[in-house]
C-alpha cells in the first residue's frame, strides 16, 4: 500500500500541531500557577499591614501608653500618648502600629507647628542620628537611627492611607504635616532599632 507524500505531510502538521497546543497548554498552565502564587503572596502582605491610618487626623484614640521619646539632635522630650495629639510636649502612637521595640514598624505622629511644635526641626535629621523611646512598661530602652529622611513625602496620604508594617525588622516612622502648619501631605522620618537594653 502505498502513501502518498501529501498524506504523510498531513499528519506530520497534525502532529506539529497537537505538540504546539499542548505546549501552549503547559505553558500557560505554569503561568497561572505563578500567578495564583503571586496572588497568595500580595493577599498575604495585605494581611501583614495594619488598617488603614488617617495620617495626620487620626481616629482611633485606644490604648495606653507609658514611654517617653527622646530625640538628642533635636532636644525633643517628649510623652508618647495612644490618647491624643493635641497636647503639649506630647506625641501620639498609632494603636494601629506596632509597640516599640516589636517586629514591624511602630508609629509616631507629633505636631510641627501647634501645640509645642516638637518637630519644627525634623528636617535637619540625617541618617545616623538617634531616636530613644523609654517604655516604662517593658521597662525597656530602645534606640533607633534615621535611615531616611525627606525622601518620603505622601501627598495621597487621604487616598492611600498609610499602613503600618505587623513584620519584619523593628522600625520607626515618625509623622508629622507637610509643609509646616498645613496638612498637604504627611513627612515621614524612618528609622531602625539598632539596640534595646532593660532599664
């Protein structure tokens, strides 16, 4: 029995074909499985970060606090509250964030012009220079040192609300308004523990 080349040239574009699909097939079989993987990872980071937090008007005013935050360069002494902001010689810490000294970043919002207008001078941080919360709680002392100043300046901060870290290394974000006296955007100040000692 003879076959003809035509025949033979079918089936093997046949062949061709079904070998193609099925690599498409495979291929993008592999592809949702990485992107069902990637899907997992954002859904597990979204689950990491806190609630969204009102920046500079902050609502939840829970929790209680007993530290004190010292920041040498710029001769801040200063109570950290979880009750208010509008007080004198007074920060306010985030419930939202995490405690000092905790995995993920711990969060500080101070006025820069009202009250005592304890970070008129914030700008004037660089990295290397030291933040020392006192937890008279723990009955711990931390400190942290600027990694980043000026460099994050969230003018969306009332679309995209900040959301404070539950993981990772212990870091500070200290907030306050931008520019000084008005609520355009948050200025926030990063920092990271570099040691923490009982007291």
């Amino acid at each position: 029995m003879k076959i003809s080349k035509y025949k033979i040239v079918s089936v093997l574009i046949v062949l061709l074909c079904v070998l193609f699909g099925a690599s498409i097939a495979i291929a993008g079989f592999q592809q949702m499985k990485n992107v069902t993987k990637a899907q997992q990872t954002v859904k597990d980071y979204k689950e990491r970060m806190s609630n969204p937090v009102n920046a500079l008007d902050p609502s939840d005013f829970s929790g209680y606090m007993n530290a004190q935050l010292y920041i040498p360069k710029l001769r801040i002494f200063a109570t950290i509250r979880s009750d208010t902001v509008n007080a004198y010689d007074t920060v306010y810490h985030y419930p939202e964030s995490v405690m000092p000294g905790k995995p993920g970043e711990c969060g500080i919002l101070g006025h820069r012009t009202k009250y005592s207008g304890l970070f008129t001078n914030i700008s004037s941080l660089k990295p290397g220079d030291e933040a020392i919360i006192s937890d008279f709680i723990q009955r711990k002392k931390f400190v942290y040192q600027v990694t980043s100043n000026g460099e994050d300046i969230r003018w969306d901060y009332k679309t995209n609300p900040i959301r404070f870290s539950q993981e990772g290394k212990a870091r500070l974000l200290i907030v306050t308004c931008y520019p000084p006296g008005r609520k355009q955007a948050a200025w926030i100040t990063h920092f990271k523990l570099v040691s923490s000692s009982d007291f």
